[in-house]
C-alpha cells in the first residue's frame, strides 16, 4: 500500500520517462518516506526503463567502489529484465583500488556503460537506464586527513553523466542537507529538479491508519484515529510506528478494534525507545535550530526576522508548523509550534 506521494511519484515518473529526459532531487527529514517513493518508483519502472537502486551501503562511498558497483548492478539488472549477457567490465575497473588514477578509471567506465546501453539498444530503441540513489547525502564531499574539504569527483563525474548520455536519468533522495548539492557552487547545480517531501495531510494520514488495518479485519476507533494524528503530527513514520504498536496490543487481547488506550501506551513505548523517538534528530540539528525547537515546545514562538530562516529550516523538516492567528487584522502574527506532540513531549522530557 501507498499513501499520500501520489502527486510526487507521477510527477517524477513522467519526468524520468519522457523523451527530454529529467532528473530529480528528493528531499525531506528522516523517515519522511523517501526510501518507499524510490521504492514505488522501482516497482512500477517497467522496460524499456531499467531502474537501478543504490544506497550507500550497496558499493561504498569511494569514487571507484560506487561507480564500480553501478556497472556490477547494471549488467545483472539487464540481464535479470531483458535476459541479454552483456560483456564483462573492463579489468581496468574491476581491480580498480583508492590509488587508482580517477581519470582513467572514468574513461574505462564510459566505455563499459556505452557497451551496456548499446546493448540494450538492440532489444528496445527506447530503453533508459534510470538510477535511484538513496542516503545520497554520502555524495556531499569527502574530507582529508586534515579534514578539508577535497574535490569530490563523484559529484563532478555523475554530472558528467547525465549530461552525456540521454539514457540515464537520475533520481537522489536525501535529507535537506543535500541542497547544498544543487547550489550555484555544486558540480550538480542546474542539473535535478527539487522535490520537498513534507508531513502527510490529515485525511492522509487517516488513510494510512485505517487500510492496512482494514486490509486484515481490524479498525482504529474514530479516537485513537485522531489521537494518533495528533501524537504524529502527519509525520508517516510516527503514523505507522503507532499503528503498528496499537495493533500489537490489540491481538495481544485478541479484539478487532484498536483504542484510544491502546494508542497512548504505543506513545509511551516510543519516548522510552531510543531508536523511535527525536533523538538521533535532535543531535544533528545546529545549536540555533535545537533552541528554536526548544523554545516551541515550551509554547508557540512568533516567527519573526531574528528567527524565521530557522523556523523555515525546522518547517522544511516537519518538526514545527507555522499557524497565523488574527489573520486579516492589525493584530495579524504567525506563530510556530511543535508539529508531533510525540516531539514535543521527548524535549519536556529531556530538560531542554
């Protein structure tokens, strides 16, 4: 089941597709559901198109293991769709090392990669190779010894790549840190179009608790449907960790209907459980963003010049929301507040 990124994935799907090929950029917080969108994208890219899924754990960081591990993928990937062997790479880039030079290792792999899309050619003249690359903010930069930043081919090299074959697309998803890949510094600038993946809409998040659970003789009580919005705050990852808890309980009990109860004692699960709640967020915010989201949790903050570039930030990560008040009046503001009570209850609780 999908829900609630019908928009974005038809969006991107027809971009991947269309003759003028285009390339994207998905962005939002973690568990925002980037890795699912990549994953329907997959699902549903069907030949001529062969999607490639890549993160950062498939091949390495490095310049050679990445690129390496697309050409590895690639051949398995055509030969799994299509049922076409292709040669095997080149032994310049199959025993490439760290220390190999990176431009004559790139040169062996245009001349592996026209190899693979010339023989995909023959089985269809409209075939593309279109790749998902998720966790992409491995691409950012690498460092040196002294910790500088380094020039970072991969960035330089993909460009290169898309704009020299018109049978590969690209699509990268990662957190907004990623941006800064298509800024006017970036080797990516003017290359992919942006996708802002924010919270679900309420009745979004309504589907998203109620058909899993229909779909095995189970219904959310209209209370807890709307205790768990606003525990989440429309967040898809707290939506489905509730969910899943509150169902828990309920077959524990052997009923067919989840309750309100069963709703705050999965909440509580949550704040105590590391690996649920705010916490690996809150220690990769800025200090700014970390006392901005402290003082919202407190009460509203209003948005004003000395914060708002903050607030924006924190918007774009779904932890807070902006809500005017006395709109279309001299009092007229706009106030900011913790979006999940789940978040708000974790810094309560944590003294901040």
């Amino acid at each position: 089941m999908f829900f609630g990124r019908v928009a974005e994935r038809s969006e991107i799907f027809r971009g991947v597709t269309k003759a003028n090929k285009q390339n994207y950029l998905i962005t939002g917080p973690r568990r925002s559901g980037k890795t699912s969108l990549l994953y329907q994208l997959k699902t549903r890219l069907e030949f001529p198109f062969v999607p490639l899924m890549v993160t950062p754990e498939s091949f390495g960081h490095q310049h050679h293991e990445l690129f390496r591990g697309l050409l590895l993928r690639l051949r398995d990937q055509v030969l799994e769709i299509v049922g076409k062997e292709l040669p095997r790479i080149d032994w310049y880039i199959a025993n490439a090392s760290a220390e190999t030079p990176i431009d004559m290792f790139n040169y062996y792999f245009e001349k592996d990669l026209k190899k693979i899309l010339t023989g995909l050619s023959t089985v269809s003249s409209q075939a593309r190779v279109v790749l998902l690359i998720d966790e992409a903010t491995f691409l950012l930069g690498e460092s040196s010894e002294r910790d500088k930043r380094v020039p970072d081919f991969r960035q330089e090299f993909l460009r290169h790549l898309l704009q020299a074959f018109d049978r590969v697309a690209c699509v990268l998803a990662g957190t907004p840190q990623i941006l800064r890949m298509t800024s006017v510094t970036s080797p990516l600038y003017n290359i992919f179009s942006g996708i802002k993946l924010r919270g679900l809409s309420r009745y979004e998040t309504e589907q998203l608790v109620r058909e899993p659970a229909r779909s095995v003789g189970v219904e959310f009580e209209d209370e807890a449907v709307d205790r768990i919005i606003d525990l989440g705050g429309c967040s898809p990852y707290y939506t489905q960790a509730l969910c899943g808890l509150s169902l828990e309980r309920a077959n524990e009990d052997v009923r067919q209907s989840v309750l309100l109860p069963d709703v705050q004692q999965s909440a509580e699960t949550i704040l105590d459980t590391l690996d649920y709640g705010l916490q690996s967020v809150w220690e990769a915010l800025d200090p700014e963003e970390q006392e901005v989201l402290a003082k919202t949790a407190k009460e509203p903050v209003v948005v004003d010049r000395t914060n708002q570039d903050v607030i924006s930030r924190l918007v774009d990560m779904n932890l807070i929301q902006k809500i005017v008040r006395d709109a279309s009046t001299p009092a007229e503001r706009t106030f900011a507040s913790i979006k999940a009570e789940i978040d708000e209850q974790w810094l309560q609780r944590q003294g901040v």
